[in-house]
C-alpha cells in the first residue's frame, strides 16, 4: 500500500493535487514537507476521530469514490449515539403499536377488569295475579351479600354477623371470609331488613349488591302451576317458566370505578343503564277454588293412602283453569328440601291408564255415529274375551244381563262397552280417538305435557279395541282426558285449556275450539252421566242444590312385567255442573289406592261444591 500523507493549512484534505494556499503543504513533489511540523490538532474531522496522527487512505476504494475510510479504527461516536437512538426509536414504535394496535382491546379489558367492576341491576320480575286481582308472586328489592376478603380486619367479628344475618354455615362462612379475589358472594337474595341490620355494623370488607327475589302472599298455594325461578330471576318451572320471557324484562347495569383496595372512587368512572320491569300477567287462577280443592286432594290423599294424586278445575266453555294441583307439593322457598316428582303439575306431566272416565268418550263416539242410542240394548254376558285376557265386571255376576248403554254406563261395565266398542268398529274407533285430540298435545300453556302413549289404527292387535273400550290398553295425561270430556259439556266443542287470561290489559283470545261430536251427541252422554251420579257409581260426587254429571273411573296399574297389580288402581272421578248449562268442570285422580273409584267422588263433590259457590252460581233443584 502506497501512502500519500498530504495536508491544506486550514485543515482541508487534498483531492491528490497540491494545494497552492498552503504556506507549509504539500509541493506536489509527492513527499511530505517537515518544514512546518504537524497541525493535526486543528483539525475538526481528526478531533472526531479522536486521533491526532495522519489519516490513512485506503486506495483500494473503488475508482471514483471520494469516501475514505479508516482502517481498524473505531465507528465515529456521532453515528453510533444515532444508530443506538434510532435502534430504541423502532424499539418503541413497536411497543406502542403492540399495546395500541395489535394488543388494544385484550389490555384495555385487563385494565377495565382491574380499575371497573359492573354490577346488574335485575329488571322487577312480572307479578302474577289471580283473576280476581289477588297477588299469587310477586317480586321484591333484596341484596346480595358479599365480601372482599383483602379488606377484613377481624375474621370472627365478620364470620358471626354473616351467619347471623344470612343463616349460611358458619364453617362455609369462614372459608369464604378467608378466600381470595376481592368479591365473594356470602349469600344472594337476602332480605333487605337482615341487609340493612348488617350494614348498620359497617364491617369493613362486607360488601352489598341490589337484587330482586320472588315472594308469594298465599304461601306454597299453587307452588306447581307457578313455579319458580333462578337467582338471576330466570323461570325455571311452571309458569313462571311458560311466561319467562313476558315476565322477565330487560336487566340494567351499573358500572363504578373502584380503587387496588377494592373500594369505589368518589367521583370516579360511573355508568348506570336503567332496568325495564317485566309484564304482569293475570291469570285464570281463582285462589279460593284452589285452596278447597289443595285441601280436599291433601286429604283424599291421606285417608287413601295413595302415592299421590291430582284435582284440576275448569270452565268447560271457555278452558279457563279455575285451580289445578297435585299432592304431594313443595314450598317455593325451601327448594333444598324439594323432591324433584312434588315440583310436577302431574295432571299435566304424567300419563296414566283413564280407566272408566275413557268411557264417555266411546258413548260419544257410537252417539254421534249412530250406532247406537242411551237406549240401545245389548245381551252383556258375564265375561268375555279380549285378545288372550278374559274381561269381567266389578259385580263379578256370574250370568248375562240385558242392558242399554245408559245402564252400562250407571254399572260402568267393562263388558259392556266392550260390545260397544265392537259396534263402532276399529277403524271409526281409532279416528274419534283421533277427534278427541286423545294422544295429542292438549294446548295447555304449561311446559312439559306427556302426551303418553296410544296406538295408531296400523298398531292395534286382537285386543286393542276392547282394551281401549273400558279405558285400558293406552296412557293419557289428565290434562287431554279433560279437554275431551271438557267437549262434552260444552254441547261437542273441546276447548283449549290455559292459565294465562291478560296482560296490559289485554284478553287473549284462545280460539272458538274444535269440535268432537255433534250437539245432540254430547246431549246424550250428559244424560247418561247424570244417571251416574243420581243412581250409579258415582253417587257420591252429588251436590245438593245442582244437577250434576259425572263418570267414575276405576284402572288397574300396570306392573313392569306387562301385568297389573293386586289392590293397586288409579282412582278417578270427572263430572261438571250444572249438568245442563256447566260452568264448572272438575277432575279428579288418586294413584296408587288400595280401593275403587269412590275414593275420588269424596274430593270431588267437596271441590265442586265450593267452586260453584264461590262463583256464584245458581242452583238448578
């Protein structure tokens, strides 16, 4: 490498000719002159440099390139504080757009998570009234309690008032007290006089949250049919759960800004969205007709000893459900201790054999074909044969009787409407069976209907038809048998069973109803059943002072081999009043009893009676 060492007085570097300003420079002979001596000090790019010796000049840079670079020495500190500027520059421009762009929303919702805490504010629940204006639920303001267990200061002061306000375990308490996180619920829906006691002792860490709860005036009257509800107010059962969405409303929100200790800010972040209450509805519901017949059924069910039973009233014209229960029942407020089969309307959720009630149906049926007549006579033998079963009546006569249908249905003989059955025919039989809305949903505004189980026309065997004949050989939910027989009494229209009457002041129209059979028809089966309770099987259902119309029913229980039981019936009485312009219907079924069908006449007669009171309804003799 050839070095050339050249040098202007006033610093600047040649360009490879000799400068004519120099007082001591370069001569262009190509050698440096001494005469001067070095001035490096002086110049501003060797002061850079931090070098006061010659510059070394590399001439294998590329032809044409006036840059000149120092061999082995260090990077100028100008371009090094630049490059370490521009290095943390980038850095932080990746940064920023990382939490502002890529990252935003997830870090904006850590932060709220922190800094925020919302709450809901539970729109009021719908009240449900009776039809007569009385409260049946209604909901009321409660609180939550919780706590922020970072803010106690003594655990055994804290731990005794909770359980002395919200009666939770003391042992639950305590582990909650002494958990992490800076809110735990303690006990939700507590009464507000038991929160307001408890907030008067300002314990620190011991937090309260608005809530509604559902509260009921008449006690668990109609605990079935009403239902209950969730702790965030949502309809679990009955009708509270048919109506949720009516009942319900809209949840508002409130949202505060809270400090690292878990109390709010004064004047911090605060947003409120208002709740919009549920509807009230009205039902058809009367709680007194309710009450009487909860009363009876208890007690029909605990003379009996049956499992359980169920009554339900109505209004033949209209569908209207005037009261409806089973037996056994639960409290609404004490679910801990309820069984799951008490919270069934099982009138409306299970299906049993109807027994004799089913025979009203087949007169019906034979009426209004015209096959026979209240007065049409049949030889009824003792017994006869069903498929491989062998059929006899509840007298367990031993010879053959003449008798019309009106007898039979005073006797309620198996045998006989066996006969029937055979006049109609199978295939005129299946589709009444078909008319009655028998095996199909009944309409009823209530969740959970079983529609049971009955046989299509292709399904029916040897023994089918005269199984069906006296009520056996198919499961139907008393709900549906209602409905039919309820067409009866209302001159072959069946109408539509419901709960919900109004809301806001408006009537639902439920529809003019289907029709079953012809008026004449229906007119002649109430004439058959009042001959029932007037002189039959079901003397006992009369009421005195109405002409009434009835029908007992009397089914054996099926076994799981395919058989029945010994001593073990569905007990069940149907009947309306006044017979000839009804405006009450009442049904009722014992399961499980050890004896017949009078088992039912008796809460029958005691329900009927004081639902015609009640409404005030005339009496016919």
């Amino acid at each position: 490498m050839t070095n050339d060492y050249r040098r202007g007085s006033d610093g600047d570097h040649g360009s490879g000719r000799p400068s004519s300003r120099g007082r001591s420079g370069y001569q262009g002979t190509g050698r440096p002159s001494y005469n001067a001596g070095p001035s490096y000090g002086n110049d501003p790019a060797s002061r850079l440099r931090g070098s006061g010796g010659p510059r070394v000049r590399n001439t294998g840079a590329r032809k044409g390139s006036s840059s000149e670079w120092v061999t082995g020495a260090p990077l100028p500190r100008r371009d090094v504080v630049m490059g370490c500027i521009g290095v943390g520059l980038a850095a932080g421009v990746f940064r920023l757009a990382e939490y502002q762009i890529v990252n935003a929303d997830k870090l904006r919702e850590r932060a709220d998570a922190r800094r925020l805490l919302s709450q809901t504010l539970y729109a009021k629940r719908g009240t449900i009234y009776d039809r007569n204006g009385n409260v049946l639920t209604s909901s009321v303001e409660c609180r939550n309690v919780a706590v922020n267990p970072q803010l106690v200061e003594d655990v055994d002061k804290t731990v005794s008032a909770l359980v002395k306000a919200t009666g939770i375990d003391k042992k639950t308490c305590r582990k909650l007290v002494l958990s992490d996180g800076s809110w735990v619920y303690i006990k939700r829906q507590v009464d507000e006089d038991d929160a307001a006691a408890l907030e008067k002792k300002n314990l620190p860490g011991v937090l309260f949250e608005q809530a509604m709860k559902r509260v009921y005036p008449y006690g668990n009257l109609a605990s079935q049919l009403l239902g209950v509800v969730n702790v965030d107010n949502a309809g679990l059962t009955g009708l509270e759960k048919q109506y949720d969405e009516l009942l319900t409303g809209t949840n508002g929100s409130l949202v505060r800004e809270r400090a690292r200790d878990g109390g709010y800010i004064a004047g911090g972040a605060y947003k409120k969205v208002a709740a919009i209450d549920g509807v009230d509805i009205v039902t058809t519901i009367d709680v007194n007709i309710q009450r009487a017949a909860e009363d009876a059924l208890a007690e029909a069910v605990e003379k009996t000893k049956a499992k359980n039973g169920s009554a339900l009233v109505t209004d033949p014209t209209t569908g209207e459900i005037l009261a409806a229960c089973s037996y056994p029942t639960y409290d609404q407020t004490n679910l801990e201790n309820a069984k799951t089969e008490d919270m069934n309307l099982r009138l409306v959720t299970d299906a049993y054999e109807p027994g004799s009630v089913f025979k009203t149906l087949v007169a019906g049926a034979g009426f209004d074909l015209g096959v026979v007549r209240p007065s049409t006579s049949f030889e009824v033998p003792a017994s006869i044969k069903v498929g491989d079963d062998t059929v006899t009546d509840a007298d367990k006569r031993d010879y053959t009787m003449t008798m019309d249908v009106r007898e039979m249905m005073r006797r309620s003989s198996n045998v006989g409407f066996v006969l029937v059955g055979r006049k109609i025919g199978a295939d005129d039989f299946a589709t009444y069976v078909d008319k009655w809305g028998i095996g199909h949903s009944s309409g009823v505004d209530f969740p959970g209907e079983s529609l049971g189980i009955v046989k299509e026309r292709d399904q029916y065997d040897g023994a089918t038809l005269g199984a069906m004949s006296f009520g056996q050989a198919l499961s139907v939910s008393p709900i549906e048998v209602a409905r039919a027989v309820g067409g009866i009494a209302n001159g072959g229209v069946m109408m539509t069973p419901h709960f919900y009457k109004s809301s806001k002041g408006d009537e639902k129209d439920w529809g003019e109803g289907d029709r079953a059979i012809s008026e004449e028809a229906a007119s002649q089966v109430t004439s058959c059943m009042q001959t029932v309770v007037a002189e039959g099987t079901g003397v006992g259902g009369a009421v005195d002072g109405y002409d009434v119309a009835g029908k007992t029913g009397t089914a054996e229980r099926a076994d799981e081999n395919g058989g029945y039981l010994k001593e073990n019936y569905m007990s069940s009485f149907m009947g309306f009043a006044p017979a000839q312009s009804p405006k009450v219907l009442c049904y009722i079924t014992l399961d499980g009893t050890p004896s017949g069908s009078d088992a039912a006449a008796v809460p029958f007669q005691s329900i009927m009676a004081s639902a015609l009171d009640v409404l005030g309804v005339p009496r016919t003799k």
